[in-house]
C-alpha cells in the first residue's frame, strides 16, 4: 500500500466551514490506503471519519518524503 498524507483541513460538508484533521500524521506511523482520518468541523463541530485514498488525496510514492 502507498502512504498517503491526508489534507490537514477540509470544507465541512455539512456547513461549509474548516474542518481539521484531528490526528496528524506520525512519521512513525504514517497513513496508507484504507486507513480513516478523523476531521472535526470548527463551525459546527460536526465529525467526520474519511477514508484516506490515494487517489484522492495525492500519492506519495514509499522513496518520497512527507510534507
């Protein structure tokens, strides 16, 4: 599986606001496929659990750093 690094923020879809990642990234543990990013909406404070894809968020292949 790829690592992948989720958007550290996002549109709330419920409201339209910002919503965080809840837990970033560990280079120890890094995101892959399939795994679920917990954003929590700072308007509404609304949660939401996206599964983490490579496809839409971007793959970043195993020779290449994360940001």
């Amino acid at each position: 599986m790829s690592r992948v690094q989720p958007a550290e923020v996002i549109v709330c879809v419920e409201c339209g606001g910002r919503a965080h990642l809840l837990q970033p990234a560990d280079p120890e543990s890094p995101y892959t496929e399939g795994d679920f990013a917990a954003y929590r909406c700072e308007d509404c404070l609304d949660r939401f659990d996206l599964e983490v894809t490579a496809e839409d968020l971007g793959d970043i292949g195993p020779d290449q750093p994360q940001a």
